[in-house]
C-alpha cells in the first residue's frame, strides 16, 4: 500500500497532474473497508500540498451497506456505483447468488439501494446486460429511472464458448463464437428496442447529458484511439500492487509497479498500438460513419476473439443497430423537453 500511494503521489506532482479519480473495485472492496479507509487516508496526507484535485469512487456489488461503508462514502468526493446483471429475480439473481446457500442477491439489493437514498448517496448503475437476462431491460430501466438513478448498459463482451483467440484457433470453436455473437447481438438489439421504447415515455424526464450511456460509445466527444482509457489514461492496480492493462486483465499480463506509474501503464499494453489497426478487403472500422462513437470496441475482447486488439468488434452489428438508435431516442427527449418548456419553433433531425 506504502509504495504504491509514493509511487501515485510522485506520478501526479512530476507529471503536474490537475485531478483524477481513485476507484475502489474487486472482487467485493466492501468487504475490506478498513483497507479502504487506510488507503484513501494515506494518500490525502500525501497529496495534501499538492494542487490535484481528486474524487473517489467505489464499485460494489450492492450487498453490504453498513453504516461504516455509508459514513465513508460520505465523505467528500466520493461516489457509489452497483453493478447489476438484470433486473429482479428473473434476471440479476440469475448470476448474482450467495455462495453459501445460493440465494439470489436482488432483494438485498433493492434494500440497500434505499438505504443509500436514505442518507442521501446516490449510486450510479452499471448493468451488463446478457442473453439470459435481456427480457428483463425494459423493467430494469423503469425501475433504475423512477428512482431518479443514472445509469450506464453495457453487453456481455463474450459468450461462453469464447476462449483465448490462440486456443480456439487451434481447435476450431471460432465458428461457434461468432454463431453465438449472432444470437447475443439479435436478442441485445431487441432488449434495448423495449428500453428506449420505455423511456421514450413522455413520463421519463431525463438529464441527457449523464443519466444514460451505452458500452464504451463516445457520444459526446468522438474519439480516434480507444473506446476506453486502455493504455492511455487510466490505471489498475491489483492488490499485489502490481500494474494491469484493465480489470479484464488484473490477474494476469500484469507488470511491476513503477515510480512513474504511467510508464508502467503503457507496458501493459505495449506491444499494441491503436495505429496498427486491422485494414481488410471487408469491413473496416475507418471506413465506418460511427468509428468515432465505438472506435472498433474493447481491445482486449477484440484480442480474444479476433486476435488483433484494434480490429472490427463481434459486437459490430449491436453498434450499427444501437448508435443510430441512441440518436433517435436523443432527439425524440429533445423534442419532449421543448414541449415541456413551451417551445415549438424547432427542427428535429433523427437519422
């Protein structure tokens, strides 16, 4: 914990770094929030006289929030986000059980989620969504957006048979891969028809600006490099304290902590580059209208699956259903918040 706070501490002040943002995740980090607490104390006195600005941020599963955890993530700038795998019994508790008697974790959930309102912390949402729990968006989003919550949907990046691209190359399962994307992508694409249907509701008032995202998509600002910070501007740091690429990759690929910690960063992902992306006779992401919203996906799902970090995600047909959507779903709110504000000398463009 000690040279991993000197070495972020040193990072900040030598590269003048005006703010960042601490991020607690796992595993469960509710589960050891005397580490926390240590941690985030430790690294306050450290970087006291420094002129960064910096906010916290804990990921947790949503199944504990006791009263130390509140008072924690009360303290100033520091945040809560859930991740969630489906709404209710139907879809989360498919996959989020207790190891000890295989009870489903949604319940608990829900009742923490109060909690936290309670004593005015407002958790941000990240839901993955999957085959097995698609039928439950629609009620997942009622549910996230009545409460006044903001929320984040990403897909399940692979499906079971997908393996490291090496291994079934060999063994001949990347056709079952890409049957399996086809099937994923045809049941995401209706799913999220029902959420935006949903919320497309004159009912649903929402701050566009932050309260919906998808995946990795940039909306907002276009991007040329990667859909996510990998190898660019964010850092994992495992608890051995050594350095990773992503939390996709926390467990293994790792490499030791430096003093520079962004030096260590860039080995992660060294011998990729975004430079080097994949050009073939078929599709290509720099041909594509939308690159700048997707930039190709997750690399290191693209690594897996294609072998080539930069290279046209499986989840392709998902990106050219859902982008074009998404700006449809934008400008019929749009159009609802004129209304609202008794405005009618307007023009909506939807692609």
């Amino acid at each position: 914990m000690d040279r991993t706070i000197d070495f972020l501490t040193h990072t900040v002040n030598s590269r003048n770094i005006k703010n960042f943002t601490l991020k607690f995740a796992g595993g469960e980090p509710t589960l050891s929030i005397p580490r926390m607490e240590a941690f985030h104390d430790k690294l306050q006195r450290a970087l006291a006289s420094s002129k960064c600005t910096w906010s916290t941020s804990v990921l947790s599963n949503g199944t504990v929030m006791s009263d130390r955890l509140i008072r924690f993530l009360r303290r100033t700038c520091t945040g809560l986000s859930i991740s969630i795998d489906g709404h209710g019994p139907a879809g989360h508790d498919i996959f989020r059980v207790f190891k000890s008697d295989r009870r489903g974790s949604w319940a608990i959930i829900e009742k923490n989620i109060a909690k936290a309102l309670q004593h005015g912390i407002v958790p941000y949402v990240l839901a993955t969504i999957s085959q097995e729990s698609s039928q439950t968006l629609p009620d997942l989003v009622r549910w996230i957006y009545r409460q006044g919550l903001k929320a984040r949907f990403s897909v399940v990046r692979q499906p079971e048979s997908a393996e490291p691209y090496s291994a079934f190359r060999l063994n001949g399962a990347h056709a079952n891969v890409e049957e399996e994307y086809h099937e994923l992508i045809t049941t995401m694409n209706a799913a999220f028809e029902g959420a935006f249907q949903e919320l497309e509701q004159d009912s649903y008032v929402l701050d566009l600006r932050n309260a919906l995202s998808i995946c990795e998509l940039h909306f907002d600002s276009p991007s040329f490099s990667s859909c996510c910070g990998i190898g660019v501007n964010h850092v994992v740091i495992n608890e051995r304290g050594d350095v990773a690429s992503c939390p996709m990759t926390v467990h293994r690929d790792t490499v030791p902590i430096r003093p520079d910690v962004l030096e260590s960063v860039q080995l992660t992902f060294a011998q990729h580059t975004p430079k080097d992306r994949e050009r073939n006779q078929g599709k290509n992401c720099l041909d594509c209208r939308w690159f700048p919203v997707c930039v190709s996906g997750c690399p290191i799902n693209n690594l897996a699956v294609n072998g080539r970090p930069y290279s046209v995600s499986p989840l392709n047909p998902f990106y050219e259903y859902v982008i074009p959507r998404y700006i449809k779903f934008f400008a019929r709110k749009l159009h609802q918040s004129a209304q609202r504000r008794g405005i009618h000398d307007f023009l909506v463009l939807a692609a």
